[in-house]
C-alpha cells in the first residue's frame, strides 16, 4: 500500500511531537488522515452566542468569554464550588461548577472558553455549565481588545465575537484537551488539504449528480466551517464516502460468493412444492408469495444465492424457507437448515416432519448431543443422501459430516453465528445457494448498510388472524397487581416469563437483578410453583436442561435475562413480565414478547419502567401501541441511534462509519451500492489500473476485514 503525505504518523505534525503523539493516539488519531476524519462533536455559530450582558436567569445559553479570576469556594455542607467569572466584549457572569474544585488545576485566567448551561440565581446571576470548552489558552489567546474607561487607563477586556464565527467543538481528553485539539488542527489544516484532492475519487459528474461538493471542500468546511449550513453538505459528501466503501467490501464478498465459483441451476418440477403447497390449512399470504418469487429467481439461475429474509416473529420465514429447500430437492440436491441452538434445531425439525408428513423426503436432525452409533447412523444417512432435508446446529460444519448433494443452506438467526461460521457450510464444491434468516427487523436502508452482500426480502406482512400480543405499561406502584394477574394466568394451566436486565446486583446501577428477584418472586409472589432462573452465565448443559423443562409444562415460571430473546416456541408461554424495561432497545423489547401469544391463547407483555424521564415514556408508548417490527425498529433507530445498531453487531461486519447516519443520509445507501457492484461485476478484484484508487482507499478503510472475508 503506497504511503502519502496524509500517511505522516501524527508526532510529525505542528504542535504535537512525541510526547503528545500517544494522547492523539488513545483518541484513534494515529496519522494526519486521523487528523481530519476527527468528527466535530458539536458547532455554536455567533448568533447562538449569547453577550454575557444579556445572560438573565432562568435562560439555558450558550456563551464565550475570558476567565478574568477564578477560585474555590467552600460551602457549609463540605461541597467546594469552582467559580470562575467570565468577560466578553458586553459584560461579566460568573460561572459555577459545583463539586468539581479540580477544574482549578485546569483552567487558567486568561484562558477564552465556551459554556452551555442553565443560568440561575444565587447572589446575582450565575451560569452552572453542563459542559465547557477552552477554546483559546491564555498562553496562545490573541491579546484583547483596549477599551479605555472615561477616567482610567486603558483596561484589557475581550473583544466581542465577532459576527459570522462559528466555534467547532471537538471529543477531547484530559490529556488532550480541546484547546490543543484545536490548535493543531489549524496549525495543519491547510497543508493536509492540498494532499486529499488526490484521494477524490468521485468525477465533477459524479458529484455533480448527487448533488455533493469535492473532498477537500468538504474537509475544510468540516474544521472550518464558514456557516452551519455548509456544514450539512460536508457531512453528506463524506457519508456518501463511507457508505460506498462500505458497500464495496460488501460487493467483493457478495461476488465472491456468489460468482467467483459456478453456482447451481436448481430445476423445479412441482412434485414436493405442489404437494405441500396444496396440504395447507391456510393460504400464503402476499408478502410471502412475493418473496418466494425472489428466492426461487435466484435458485433457478446459474449464480450462487445469497439471500437473506427479514420478517418479523409469526410471519412464516420458516415456511418460506421450506418452499426454498424443496426447490433444492426437486432438483436432486439436499437441503440443510441451521439453528444456533438445539431445542430451536429440535422444533423446527418437529415441524418441518409435520409440514411433510406423507411426502418423499426424508428429514434428519443432526446435533452435537447425538453420539455413538446414532450419530453415526445420522451422518451415514446425509451422506447416503437417504436425508434430503437436514436440521442441526453448528454440528453441521464439524469434522466427519459428509453430505451428498449439499444444494442449498438455511441459517437460522444469522446473527448468533460468526461470520465465517456462517460461510462454512456454503465453502463447498458446487457451491450451495444460502439464504439467511433474521428475526430481527430493520430498516431497508440499515438492512443494506449492514448487509451489502446480501440480496435482501422482506416479509412485512403477518398472516391473516394472528393475534397481536397485548401489551402493557405499568408503572412500579403496579408491580403487585401485575404479578396478582399473572398469578391467574398461571391457575389457568399456562405459563410465564419474567425478565430481568442483569443477573446479579451492582452498586453501580439500581436495577432489578435476575437472581436476586428468583429468591424473592419463588418465596413471595410465586410461592408453591414451579420457578427456574435462566442467565448466560450458567452452564449451557445446565440452560438446555432449564428450557427442556420449561418446554414440557415442569417449570411455570421462567425468570431470565435476555438469553431468552431467540429460544423457542412454548405455546402455552402466555404471559411476559420485563423489569427495567428503559434498559432494554424498542427492537430487543419486541423480540422478547415475541416469546408468548405463539399459541392458540392470547398473549399478554407487561412492561415495568425504573425511571420515568421523557425517552422512556415515548418509546415505551411505541412499544404499546404498535407489533409492528418494522415500525418499532424505524423508531428504535431514531430514538437511540444508529450506535447501537452497529455496536451489537457480529464480529466481521464492523462498519466503522463516523458521518453516515442512516436516518439523515439512508437514500445514499442505494447509489453508494449500485456504483460499488457496479464497479465489481466490471473489475471483481478492485485491480484494473482505473480503480487503484478504490482498491487503495478499500484497504487502508478495511484492510483487515478483507482478510476475514477471504476477499484481501
């Protein structure tokens, strides 16, 4: 990879040297091109500036000025309060800090700071800053203004800010403090400017078309931003950057996958899709039809598959999926279907023989608790080809499993599989078609941002008379009636979960603890019933003998964690109970009451708040009004953010984006994937002389994923 000046190790550049290189470092800025990627946390142009001589109480402002003295100032009660009083061009305020007398050691008189906070009254007016930034040291501040008073010598005061300046607020460290941050990147700004138009690899047509300014002009606005209007057109152009990036690592791994080796033309003939077809009780709905469409396109041409199926809890994935596996079967080939763990593997096996009761097709289950001779009858029978359909857990990709025809592969929640786990069962000669299943919807446009080297289908619609499960919100005062109607549920004959955000207690945070609470509800409320605990930590024998035994009706009430957010179908599970209910997402909310009303009973989520602040209640309205996934992610993501999309991610599919947020820049994902499969279906390997470019920034931007996908 050739090296330019953007390259240089960030201790070469102005103002930083050796010993304030490893605090940039601890910031992830390692070389100049760090430098500039440093993503602005926050900007504050001059007419948001409010004159301190305009500062009244009961305000929330934000307001620049120079430290004119400072001290600490010790209350009756212990508690120290950093003062500090500020001065601009129009008057004095001062400032407080209660409880953090250490900011004394920090900031200097002279020092030229920006605060943000409520402005209240305590001997006159006093600004109490919810954050600070020093913006000029008193070192390197331009000397103030003279303002001569009418009968003294001239007295320093600052200058007022000017109309116009826009101050750009960057995360700092206390190692590296923001003044510093901000001193280097002026001091270098203009030099690494003139090297990134040579990594512009947009055409002015280009650009032109999608309506984004050139590279440079979007770093420059980015740190120097001549008004905060421009600075949406900066941040687009460099999330179109990364969004494209992104999709091309994607597109090499979707070529790879799906061209690199022949794949097969999988040839239908009615036989099996007819007969299960026409065997059922019920009528597809549309949202399936149309899928299937999609997938039986792909199987039918010579092109590997690559195919993943979004819907959400009852929507039929698994159904669709077995009309795919068919298709497989007709044409002479077997069919596999992975699930992460073996009870989930077990009932779909259960339910598939039922599907297929009658028919010529052998189904096998195939797990890692099958040993001695069953086990190797199992594998004797997929690799006899006798099995046409084969259900199992990750014991499908182990040593000693030979299948005979392996045409196509079904993984199950494809997220609880790592990347290369999940391309294992396909690396095999020919090539299987995959398709992937998530239980977990998302938007399109994330869908394609995460998945960019999966063709997407979506399930959006549920059979007709599925019960919605009711859902609930009680506050804490109601936790008694709650259990007292989860009580008569359970005299009914049915059965319950209650969850729980962590399992043990911490000081650290006051949340009802998974195994604390199983010692109080099994002695208290659920006195005389059958009550199990359930957590990651334990055992994984231990869990499965736990979900066994809830499976069967021996335990009433499970008292769990998360663990539980893909297990499996308990019909009679009819009622939910979540504690600390703000601390789980809108999405993981819904995918654990997707646990009960599987039955022919209707299901019941009661949720139970710890706090009652502002983002609780609205998406814990959300939550109740609506069992749409598709609508509860669309409001997860703008709710929470993107952040915790990406952070809950497998390992292998880190997207690394800074600018890109897919509720402001989601049309960009669709142009930034057509131009980055069009580049590979030309050029696969990123390696004609017209893309060193591309293939240049590819690897500086993933050089490490290429490798993880086989694709470097």
């Amino acid at each position: 990879m050739s090296l330019t000046p953007l390259d240089k190790p960030v201790q070469f550049l102005k103002g930083v040297g050796p010993r304030r290189a490893e605090a940039f470092q601890r910031l992830g800025i390692v070389c100049a091109r760090d430098l500039l990627h440093h993503v602005p946390r926050r900007y504050d142009d001059a007419s948001t500036i409010t004159p301190l001589a305009r500062v009244e109480v009961g305000m929330d402002v934000t307001a620049v000025g120079m430290v004119k003295n400072k001290g600490i100032v010790p209350t009756r009660s212990g508690l120290r309060i950093f003062q500090a009083v500020l001065q601009d061009g129009t008057g004095i305020v001062t400032c407080a800090w209660p409880g953090q007398p250490w900011l004394d050691r920090t900031l200097q008189v002279g020092d030229r700071i920006l605060v943000t906070g409520p402005v209240k009254f305590f001997h006159g007016r006093q600004i109490q800053p919810r954050e600070h930034a020093v913006l000029e040291r008193a070192s390197t501040a331009p000397s103030p203004t003279p303002t001569p008073g009418p009968q003294s010598p001239a007295t320093p005061q600052p200058a007022p800010t000017p109309p116009g300046t826009i101050f750009v607020t960057y995360p700092a460290s206390e190692q590296l403090p923001q003044w510093v941050l901000r001193r280097v990147i002026s001091l270098n700004l203009e030099q690494l400017l003139r090297h990134v138009g040579d990594e512009d690899h947009l055409t002015p047509s280009a650009r032109r078309a999608l309506g984004l300014p050139d590279l440079a002009s979007a770093f420059a606005t980015l740190h120097r931003p001549p008004s905060l209007d421009r600075v949406d057109a900066a941040t687009r152009r460099l999330a179109y950057d990364e969004l494209f990036f992104l999709q091309l690592l994607q597109a090499r791994v979707r070529y790879h996958a799906t061209r690199a080796r022949p794949g097969i033309a999988f040839e239908r003939t009615n036989e099996l899709i007819r007969a299960l077809h026409d065997s059922l009780p019920f009528t597809l709905t549309g949202a399936q039809v149309g899928v299937l469409r999609e997938i039986y396109a792909d199987m039918a041409s010579p092109h590997r598959m690559n195919r993943m199926l979004q819907g959400d809890v009852g929507c039929g994935k698994t159904l669709v999926a077995l009309f795919a596996m068919l298709l497989a079967v007709e044409g002479g080939y077997q069919a596999a279907l992975m699930a992460p763990t073996e009870i989930l593997a077990e009932q779909h096996a259960a339910r598939i023989r039922e599907f297929l009761a009658g028919l010529p097709c052998g189904v096998e289950l195939l797990t890692g608790s099958a040993t001695g001779r069953r086990r190797e009858e199992a594998r004797a029978r997929v690799a006899g080809g006798e099995a046409r359909v084969v259900i199992g857990t990750h014991a499908l990709i182990q040593e000693g499993v030979e299948f005979d025809a392996l045409g196509l592969v079904v993984v199950d929640e494809q997220h609880r599989f790592g990347v290369r786990q999940r391309l294992a069962l396909a690396e095999r000669d020919p090539a299987p078609d995959v398709l992937v299943m998530s239980a977990t919807p998302i938007p399109r446009s994330l869908a394609m941002a995460l998945h960019g080297d999966l063709d997407i289908s979506m399930i959006d619609e549920l059979p007709a008379g599925r019960r919605p499960v009711a859902t609930r919100v009680a506050g804490p005062e109601k936790r008694e009636e709650v259990f007292r109607e989860v009580g008569r549920r359970l005299d009914r004959g049915e059965q319950a979960y209650v969850v729980y955000p962590v399992i043990e207690e911490s000081e650290k945070a006051e949340l009802r603890a998974a195994e604390t609470e199983y010692d109080r509800l099994r002695s208290g409320e659920f006195a005389g019933r059958e009550v199990a605990l359930l957590h990651g930590r334990m055992p994984a024998d231990e869990k499965d003998r736990v979900m066994r035994a809830f499976l069967a009706g021996e335990i009433r009430v499970l008292v769990a964690t998360t663990v539980i957010e893909v297990g499996i179908d308990v019909a009679n599970a009819t009622v939910m109970v979540i504690e600390n209910a703000e601390r789980f997402g809108l999405s993981q909310l819904h995918q654990l009451r997707g646990r009960v009303g599987r039955g022919d009973r209707g299901g019941l989520c009661v949720v139970i708040p710890g706090g009652t602040g502002s983002s609780t209640r609205e998406r814990l309205a959300v939550f109740a009004r609506t069992s749409d996934g598709f609508e509860i992610a669309a409001a997860d993501l703008r709710i929470r953010g993107q952040g915790d999309f990406f952070g809950a991610e497998q390992h292998g599919h880190g997207t690394g984006l800074r600018f890109a947020d897919i509720l402001v820049h989601g049309d960009l994902v669709g142009p930034a994937r057509e131009r980055a499969r069009g580049v590979v279906d030309g050029d696969p390997e990123v390696a004609k002389e017209e893309n060193a470019l591309l293939r240049l920034v590819l690897e500086r931007r993933y050089g490490e994923r290429l490798k993880l996908f086989g694709v470097g």
